[in-house]
C-alpha cells in the first residue's frame, strides 16, 4: 500500500510491480500527485480512462501483466492531463 504525504507525491509503476493500492492521493493542478504511467505508455487522463474503471468510490486501473493499481476515495473522471508524467523529469 502506498500512501500519499502532503502534496506533490511521484508514484512510479513498472511492468512486473503487481498489484498497488494508493491512499490519500490528491489531483490538484500545481499541488496534486502525480502517477507516472510511462510504463505502460499511458501520458494523458484519455489513455488512462481506457484502462481503469469506477468501483464505489474508488478506481481499479488494470495494466495488464498481473498489474493493477487501486485509489481509493478518487474516481478515473477527476484525472486531467496536467496529473500525468509525459516526458523526462529534471531536478
């Protein structure tokens, strides 16, 4: 289980990472979390909203491979594209 901090958390999925539960996520635009998909070739909320789906008020993203990841207390609809890694980041 993976638990979100205060703001500006960097969650990054590989291939072969099985199955993650993330709490406490928070996808404001500038202060938000932010998943990093890449991966699994998924860098915009359009891509992302083909593979995960609603249940109650949480979200189960399938990958495929085994992979999935859960968020619990958000639904796939708040995700924008400001939420997602699209390129290299640099300190």
């Amino acid at each position: 289980m993976l638990v979100a901090g205060n703001q500006h958390n960097l969650f990054v999925f590989y291939k072969g990472d099985g199955q993650d539960t993330v709490m406490n996520f928070v996808a404001d635009a500038g202060t938000g979390d932010v998943p990093d998909l890449r991966e699994f070739g998924i860098t915009n909320a359009s891509q992302f909203q083909q593979v995960a789906t609603n249940k109650g008020s949480n979200f189960i993203a399938t990958l495929g491979g085994g992979d999935q990841i859960t968020m619990t207390g958000f639904h796939v609809e708040q995700f924008q594209n400001y939420n997602f890694v699209s390129s290299l980041l640099l300190a």
